[in-house]
C-alpha cells in the first residue's frame, strides 16, 4: 500500500479566462528551498554590512592619508626652519667673534651648545627636508636640536649684551676701528703669500685686493685723519688714514683722490675712486690696515 507523499500546490491564473498554471511542491522540497532562501538572505546581509563597514574604513583611510601627507609637510617645512636657525646662529657666532677681536674684548663665552646636531653617523634635520622621509627617531632629534638653539641663543644673548655695554665704554675706539668694505665689487687676491703677477715670484701681500669699475667711489672704512695723499711706484696713486690707537688703513691704485692731507674723515666719506694706476693688472683697490704699524688680514676687521 503506497504512502502519499505530503505535498503543497501553487496555483496562479493570470487573468479570469486564462489558463491556471499548477506547481506542486513537497514538503521536503519546500523546507530546502525555504533554508537556502534563509541561508542566502543572511548571506546577501552579512555582505551589505561588510560592504558600508569596508566603505566605511576606506573613508577614514583616505582622510589619514591627506592628514599624514599634511603632517609630514609640516614636518619637513620645520625642519628646514630648524636648519636655517642653525645656520642664523653660525653667522652670529661668526659676527660675534669677529667684535671681539675689533673692541679687543676677550673670546666669547665657551658653549658647545650647536655641536651633536647632526652628522654623518645620523640623520639631522637636513636628512629630513632633503628626502622628505619622516622615520623613528627624527621628530626626538628635531626636538633637541630646538633645546639646543635654545641654549645657544641664550647664552648668544649674554655674549651680546656684553659687547653693548663693552662698546659704550670703547665708542670712540669703535669709530676709530676699520670695519666696512672699502668698495663693493669682487675679492680678487687675498691677504699673506701669493705669487706676484709681475715678478713669478713667492712675496708676501700686505692687504687684499677689491677690483671693481673704474671710478667706483672708494669708502673710508673707519673716522680718522689724511695722513699721507700722493703717488707710489707699485701702488699709484695712494691715500693713507690714521685712525688712532696704533691703527692705520691704506688704499692704492686709486684714479684719483678726493681729500687732501689733515682732513678729517668719518666712516663711510667717500676719499678716492678706482683705478688702475701703478703696477695693476686691471682696475681694481689694493686695501691694507696696519696695527702698530703691523700689518693685519683686513678680512678680520670686516663686518658689512
């Protein structure tokens, strides 16, 4: 005797005068068509929620990116700032050196406050802004390389300070002092042995020469008195200053002159203009300081 099978008839009629169309089902067949209907809806939902949460960390992705590419702009705009101050407080130091030796103060404050930043065991806040490439360690280092200009520039503070109120004291010394550049133009030999243009031989040059255009005005590099106007062999024609307190500036190969022996000059008078006369190779001022009638690099003495 056969068992009938439980089973589920879908009828649909499309419209009244049409024909039904008949769909049988078993039980059986319709819990495993209900299970996958189950199983993929969970499934289609597992993946819409993965999909927004995906879409959702790409987002946030993207904004770290823009805001990592911005910090590390930032980072590369303040490392250059840091190396440019290293680089301020070199010329200070310079700078604050060379008044020294002008107003005869003493050395400055020792302080190794700008050594260890950077090197070539390390990567410096150089290495930063030359490659753009921010590593483990390099925003330590900037760090202290900041306390150490910190240090540098308080201790460069004092040392200034020191050479205000040394120079209220030295005003007239100050004045008396060569510290400017006779003429602006280009440094074409310098001061201490050279081999001469005209004999071939090793002599020992006393000054340095500035070549510039003819009749450039020729500065008086410090205040000071004529005392000697005229013409030499080597040097052409020459004009000599006596600034006091053993100091004394020279200026050669000059075209002509513009002040007459006893005058008074200060810083800045214009006192001849360029030339070429005497043994010269081209248009150019040959400079010299002498200190107790010393000669000195000229170089030393200049500030501007």
């Amino acid at each position: 005797m056969k068992t009938l099978k439980e089973s589920y008839t879908v009828m649909i009629i499309p419209t009244p005068t049409s024909k039904a169309y008949r769909f049988s089902f078993s039980k059986q067949a319709l819990k495993i068509m209900l299970g996958t209907t189950t199983v993929l809806t969970v499934l289609i939902l597992i993946f819409v929620i993965q999909y927004f949460y995906m879409v959702r960390d790409m987002l946030e992705l993207k904004s770290l990116r823009r805001e990592t590419k911005s910090q590390k702009i930032q980072i590369q705009a303040f490392a250059s700032n840091i190396t440019d101050l290293k680089k301020q407080m070199t010329r200070l130091k310079d700078l604050d050196a060379k008044l020294r030796v002008i107003t005869d103060i003493g050395p400055p404050p020792q302080s190794d406050q700008l050594m260890g930043m950077g090197g070539p065991e390390e990567r410096g806040t150089d290495a930063v802004y030359q490659d753009g490439k921010v590593q483990e360690g390099d925003i330590a280092k900037m760090d202290e390389d900041l306390n150490h200009l910190k240090s540098a520039a308080a201790v460069q503070e004092l040392s200034f300070e020191e050479l205000t109120e040394a120079m209220k004291d030295r005003r007239s010394l100050w004045a008396s002092t060569p510290s400017i550049w006779p003429v602006r133009g280009w440094l074409t030999s310098g001061f201490g042995n050279r081999l001469s243009p005209f004999t071939g031989s090793v002599s020992m040059h006393n000054g340095i020469d500035v070549a510039s255009r003819r009749d450039t005005p020729v500065l008086a590099t410090a205040g000071g008195v004529v005392s000697y106007e005229g013409f030499d062999s080597g040097l052409g024609k020459v004009i000599k200053l006596n600034h006091g307190y053993g100091m004394q500036t020279m200026y050669g190969h000059l075209a002509k002159t513009n002040v007459r022996i006893g005058q008074k000059v200060k810083r800045g008078d214009v006192v001849g203009f360029v030339g070429n006369t005497g043994l010269s190779t081209g248009p150019h001022v040959h400079y010299e300081i002498y200190v107790n009638n010393v000669p000195v690099n000229p170089l030393r003495y200049i500030l501007n």
